[in-house]
C-alpha cells in the first residue's frame, strides 16, 4: 500500500474497479492482514488505516513500510453468487441509472452495457453509471477482465440503501 500522488504510484495508484475485494497483506513483521478496499485516499493511493496498519505491520511506527499484496477470492457476502447494486437509493429513474457488481471473488469489472450504453466507471467507487431511456426489467452486462461477461437484469439489483459499506 502507498500513499503519494498518483504519477509517482504507477501501478499502485486506486483502480475504482479494485472496490470490495478482499486483499491479503504481509508486511514482514506481522501477520498477514486481510482488507477490504473501500476508497483511496486524496493522493490517489491505497489508505491502510492505523488499526490495519498496526496488524500488518506488528505495531510499528507510521512511515516507510514494504509490504506485499495479494488479491484474495474471499466472498464478501453470505451468498456465493454476484450481486448487483445500485449505487444509491435510486432505482426508478429511467434516465440514470449507476449499478456496480459486488461478491466477484478474484474478477475484476472492467465494463458495463446497459441498453446498448457503455457504462462510465465513477473514480472513487465500483459502479458504472447510465445516461439514457430504459426499464427495469433490461439487463446490465458486466465484462470481466477475463473475457467473461455477466448479465442480470436490472430489477434484480439492490438498493444502495441496503449493501454494506466499509470504511
């Protein structure tokens, strides 16, 4: 994990797409520490938290720490399955919509179509946002990194109001 301004982290820098997925990290001294990614930090980089910090690192000082960092393929969730979120309490706006796909284990959401709309991924979190005419019973399809695709229609995503936020 690193904190600085993004063109000095390279390929450390926040990837919104990296949101909720658990990551494991050992930093030498102490245990590995699993994470969840929630948000970066204002620099552009991954925030370890001091509590997270203190875990990983066996209770030493802030400062300069190598560490390594691993993607898990942990479930978030009870259920084993996917599943899709709107990214607020908004799911009857037939003009917007903003959905993300959680509970992914080790894939990466690299793009959404919605109605024949690429969907814009937002910088700070996993959910893709839709301008443009449509019903809740049109599938959102989400491509993984792998190739592989997703559909689910979108009156079978939940509200934002009730997934679970880390922080």
């Amino acid at each position: 994990m690193a904190l600085g301004d993004i063109s000095s982290l390279g390929n450390l820098r926040f990837n919104a797409s990296l949101c909720g997925h658990v990551l494991a990290i050992q930093c030498g001294s102490g245990p590995v520490v699993n994470m969840i990614i929630a948000n970066s930090n204002l620099g552009g980089g991954l925030d370890l938290y001091t509590s997270t910090w203190k875990k990983a690192t066996n209770n030493a000082s802030p400062g300069v720490q190598s560490c390594s960092v691993q993607m898990t393929s942990q479930n978030l969730f009870a259920s084993s399955g996917y599943q899709c979120y709107y990214a607020n309490g908004e799911t009857n706006n037939a003009y917007y919509r903003s959905v993300g796909l959680l509970n992914i284990k080790d894939k990466i959401v690299i793009s959404a179509t919605y109605n024949k709309i690429n969907g814009v991924l937002q910088s700070s979190q996993p959910y893709f946002q839709f301008n443009g005419q449509g019903t809740g019973s049109m599938p959102v399809t989400f491509r993984f990194s792998d190739g592989s695709t997703y559909s689910v229609s979108l009156s079978q995503c939940k509200s934002g109001a009730s997934k679970q936020i880390w922080s």
